[in-house]
C-alpha cells in the first residue's frame, strides 16, 4: 500500500529556455564554469557575476524581510502575496497531517493550543487514523512537538526549483513548522548570491540550503525513494510543461501544487477551447497533463486544491504510487462537445469502469459521442476540446481543514481574509460538475435582460437541480440541469422580458432556441437557500484590482533596467497612442513626434524631415523601453476622422 510522503508544490509559469547544468549545493562561494550560455529556469547564465554595487530595496512580506536588487533581474510583485500566503497555509496543514501520524504536533504561531485532527495520507479509501482532540498519539508518552523556524529531523524536505529571490523558501522556513530542510535553487548564478544574501539576512541558514542547478535536472537527480523531496515548490515564468515530468518522479507519494496560465495542445496535450468556463478548463487541463505524466511511471494524482485567481492558477494534488489505480485514469479524464453558437456542452469521457463478478472493477473504452453533428438547440455546429480532468478538483475535507486554520488565526496572513473567501467559495462548489455556464453567456445568447443570480439560482432549484457558484467566476452558474432545461428556463425568463423577435436572424442561436415553446415551467421566487453562505456573510469573494498596473511583472532581464518614474511615465505616454488623436492637428504632431520610427532603426525610412515620428537616434534604454512605430505611408498625414486615409502606427 502506498503512504503518502511528500509534497509539490507547482507554480506554472516558465522562464526561456538554454542548456542543462549539473545540480550543486551552494555552502560556500559557487565554482563559477566558463562562459556558459543561458538557463532554464534561470533570470542569468550559470557563472555570471554580480555587480558590485547594484542597489538594493528591501521588501518584508510575512516574517521574511528580502533584499531585491532595484534592477530588473528578479523582481518582486506584491499581488503574488495570497499566492504566497496559501502555499503556505496548504504546507502546514499537510505537515500537520503527515507529522501528526508519527505522533508529532506541530505549533504554528497564534493558533490555540488544540491537537488538530490528523488523517493519514494513504490510499483515500483506506487507514484513516483520527486523533481526537486532547488525546495522547503516543500513550504513555509526551507527544512530541515542531516548531517554526526550529529543525524537525523527520519532518518535511522541500525543493524550491526556481527560487529567484528565496523569499518562498524563507517564508517556508520562517512560517512553516515541521521542516527539515528546505533547498532554495536557481539557474542564476547571481539569483544564488541573492538567496544566500537574504538567508543569513534572515537568519534561516540551518533550514535553508542555497543551490545552483537546472531545476529539471535536480528533480531528476533525486528519482530515488530515498532521496525525494516531500514538497516541491516550481514558480516558472510562462508554461510549466518542461517540468511536469521531472516534477512528478522527485516527488515523494504526496502533494503537487503549482501555478499556470492557460495554455495549448504543445505543452500540455489538450485543446483549450474559448469558453466562458476557460478558467476551470484551465485547471483542469493541468491536472490531466499532470496526471498523464504521473501514469507513465505508475503512478496518479489526486487533487487537494485547483485555485483560478487574478492571472494564474494553482494546483494541489497528491502524487501515489499503484498499478492497479493508474487503470482508472482514462475514465477520469474527458472531451468536451461545446456548441458555437448557444455555448451549451457535453463531456465524453475515454474510458468507462464498470463492475465485475468478485468485486473487481472491469476497465473499457467508452461508447460515444454524446452529441449530434448540429446541437439541438440552436442547430450550430459542436468544437471538440480535451481532454481534461473531470474528477473533483478539490479534496473538501482538505480544504475544510486549512479553512478552519485559517478562520481561526486571521492574523498569521495579509492576505487570510481573502483565502477565506476564496476558500468558502471552494467548498460550496458542486464537487462532481465540471465547468460552468454565466449569466451573461446564458441572456446575451437569447439577446434579452439578465436575471439576477438569485433568480436563476431560485429557478434551478424550484426544478429539483442543483446549483452553486464558482470560485473561478463570480457569475458563473455550475449546475447539474442539462443544457435543455437552461434554456426552458431562459425561454421562462424571455416571456417576462419579451425580445423583439422581428430583429433575430432566423437562422441565429436566439431565433431558433426561442421558437421552441418551454416543456419545463420555471418559477423564479427567491429561495432562501438560492443565496449561499459566503455571499450572505459579505466574504472577499473575488478579488478586485489591487494595484495599478497589477498584473504579471516583466520577464527578469540580466542588468535590466529598474522599473521607476522615467520608465512608467513611457509607458503612460504610450498606452493607447494608436487610439483616436486630439482634434488640435498641432498638438497631434507633436504628440507622434515623441514615438521612434522603426523603419528609421531599420535604415528604410525614406521620409527624412517630413516623417510624422521621431528620427532621433535611440539609446539602449530608450530602446528597450520604447515601441517603435511605423512610418505612415501616406504623405500628408491627418487624423482620422478628417477625411485623409490614415497609415500603419496610426489607425
């Protein structure tokens, strides 16, 4: 049987690609190798040096305080702080979790002390072991204890593969009780010296081990059982698909967690399909990816917690070891049918698992599809997308329990209020019903006004279907009611708020799902179970902008400039340059003479003076910041709008 051992923690997002470099533990100044070329997984090539006095800012997030130097070589975005602060949350409980089964009790800071319930982490179905509150693990014993910042011989190793700064690796060694060791690598050789900068900074150099390494090769280097890693922490810039395999080899029988955009066929072996569930579809094609990446080894996932949030998303799974359960993978995994034209959906999975005489469990391909050529509704044509994971993508008793952790001790996190949000959201979802329809998606296709989230949701439950929302969407509408009574009850709502039928194409999906009289008669009184417990309590559900300009940061550049008032007046001065000019023809020329020519940088410009933008030669950091425009083709430039054509740059 299979024990649960480990840890990995995935963050998506990848950064360019170079050549391999063995794996070294950095206890003292590193080996610096000749003039090797780019990284990985790395913001420098192995062996660069660092300037001797670049300046540095210092940023406290959590008990870490980290120095990042002020140019761009790794940056630091505080909008990745909930991101942060769940990784956190999830370690401990897991910790918690797989200490507590050797009779170890973890003491995490401000929380009361209370023996926490500890399942082992086995087979899901078999050797839970519950440790009641106040009871002995050990009888005749003291249990024993872990705490934060101290050294637990059989506690937890963790692999930070693409460490940059360190500040997750610190913040793990600071916050997180129950820790063996915590090895913080990174391609970069001057990422390296910053880690080992902010480790003594920190005083964390009994738990924190700097190394220089590709993070694949590393994982690979640690295949064996005995030389594991419990949590594997990957936070890549772009796609993580380079990593999976090593990933889920140098993983103990444990725990994947990871971040991700969304992505294509290439790189995770599904088809993302445009969808107003493309956030959940997400998440679900990673946990395929990672699923049929595990299979090849024997070995499946099991996910704990799959989050879409701000411009990312993340995964927990446990990672096992078994022949017999990787046969079930097929059934767990599905195409989608989703029609063009109305957005209605059908999952088809690849394999089905019935039972057989003896109790066994017979495995066999499906039968299908489960559509016709045209869909029924509205007669477009079906995209086909997949596969994709459609098992639960979250453990509830799991979540439950960092919830409860989190609940009652708001004050260890920034961000807490925000994870228990997030997190209610979670366990209020519809475990087996995958994807998602909105509102906006489900009135717009009929062309009429949108009911309220507690109308349709009261109509859905009038019918005897259940329905709850989503943490991925804040009108999302997860329900198990087939698509043909969505649209009974779109058809309900239109009579209330008739649509002038006279403007619908006849062949449009509004005309041809309107022409059809409802069979279902949908009863839009409020329910007072429409409305769910976190919107009642008035949770931060779904996180508005934080910041200006809060999105993803920049791709770390080697000697990269620092991002200050110079660069960010540029790029005020170039957002929506290409959008409608002032009427005052003057002031528009002056305007486009503050753009570079990029036929002038390229030597083709023929226009010399009479060029509406800037002949001035550019700097290297003028060009770096800068976004080159295009001459205009025409002679006698004019704003559009003035009745001259306008050129490329321009429009």
């Amino acid at each position: 049987m299979s024990h649960a051992r480990a840890v990995l923690r995935f963050t998506l997002s990848l950064r360019s690609a170079g050549r391999l470099c063995s794996a070294r533990f950095m206890e003292g100044p590193p080996h610096r190798p000749v003039s090797p070329p780019a990284m990985e997984n790395g913001t420098a090539p192995c062996g660069e040096k660092r300037p001797p006095d670049t300046q540095e800012t210092t940023v406290t997030e959590g008990s870490a305080k980290i120095a990042f130097p002020s140019a761009n070589e790794v940056f630091y975005n505080p909008v990745q702080e909930f991101n942060r602060d769940l990784t956190c949350a999830v370690i401990t409980e897991f910790a918690r979790i797989r200490l507590g089964a050797k009779g170890i009790q973890i003491k995490v800071p401000g929380e009361k002390e209370v023996q926490k319930v500890v399942v082992d982490l086995s087979e899901q179905e078999q050797d839970k072991a519950v440790l009641k509150e106040g009871a002995d693990p050990a009888p005749g014993n003291q249990p024993r204890t872990a705490t934060v910042g101290e050294m637990c011989e059989e506690g937890l190793r963790v692999l930070e593969g693409l460490a940059a700064s360190g500040l997750r690796s610190i913040r793990f060694a600071r916050e997180v009780p129950g820790l063996r060791s915590v090895v913080a690598n990174d391609a970069s050789a001057r990422a390296v010296d910053l880690i080992r900068h902010n480790v003594q900074l920190n005083e964390v150099a009994h738990l924190v081990q700097p190394s220089q390494a590709d993070a694949r090769m590393l994982m690979y280097q640690h295949q064996r059982v005995s030389d594991r890693f419990d949590v594997i922490d990957l936070d890549p810039y772009g796609s993580p698909a380079a990593f999976l395999d090593a990933a889920v080899q140098a993983v103990s029988e444990g725990v994947l967690a990871g971040n991700s955009g969304e992505t294509c066929y290439s790189k995770y072996g599904a088809m993302a399909l445009k969808s107003r569930a493309c956030h959940e579809m997400a998440l679900r094609i990673v946990l395929h990816s990672l699923d049929l990446r595990a299979n090849c080894y024997q070995r499946f996932v099991v996910p704990l917690l799959s989050i879409s949030a701000d411009f990312y998303i993340r995964v927990f799974v446990r990672v096992f070891t078994g022949q017999a359960k990787v046969k079930a993978s097929a059934s767990k995994q599905a195409l989608v049918f989703q029609c063009v034209g109305c957005g209605a959906f059908h999952l088809q999975r690849l394999g089905k698992a019935s039972g057989a005489p003896g109790g066994r469990v017979k495995f066999s391909a499906a039968c299908g599809p489960p559509v016709a050529p045209e869909c029924e509704h509205c007669g477009q044509r079906h995209q086909l997308g997949g596969p994709l994971w459609v098992e639960p993508i979250h453990d509830l008793d799991f979540v439950g329990r960092v919830l409860e952790a989190v609940s009652t001790n708001p004050g260890r996190f920034h961000t807490s209020e925000r994870i228990r949000g997030v997190l209610s959201v979670v366990t209020e979802e519809l475990p087996d019903v995958p994807l998602y329809y909105t509102l906006d998606q489900l009135s717009s296709t009929i062309h009429c006004s949108t009911p309220s989230l507690l109308q349709l949701r009261s109509a859905l439950l009038h019918a005897g279907f259940r329905v709850s929302l989503s943490h991925a969407c804040k009108n999302a509408v997860k329900t198990d009611a087939p698509a043909s009574a969505l649209w009974d009850i779109m058809r309900c709502w239109e009579k209330q708020c008739p649509v002038k039928r006279e403007r619908l194409s006849e062949t449009s999906p509004a005309f041809r799902i309107l022409s059809v009289e409802p069979r279902l008669q949908a009863n839009f009184t409020i329910r007072d179970d429409a409305n769910p417990s976190s919107r009642q309590r008035g949770l931060k559900r779904f996180q508005a902008n934080p910041e200006a300009n809060w999105g993803p940061r920049p791709r770390a550049r080697p000697g990269g400039k620092a991002v200050g008032e110079a660069m960010e007046d540029r790029r005020r001065l170039l957002q929506n340059k290409r959008k409608e000019p002032a009427e005052d023809l003057a002031q528009w020329a002056a305007r486009l003479k503050t753009f570079p020519c990029k036929r002038f940088k390229k030597g083709t410009c023929q226009r010399g003076d009479q060029c509406c933008y800037s002949h001035r030669p550019l700097t290297p950091e003028a060009t770096a910041e800068a976004a080159p425009a295009d001459c205009p083709q025409t002679p006698n430039q004019k704003p559009p709008g003035s009745g001259a054509t306008t050129g490329p740059g321009v429009d």
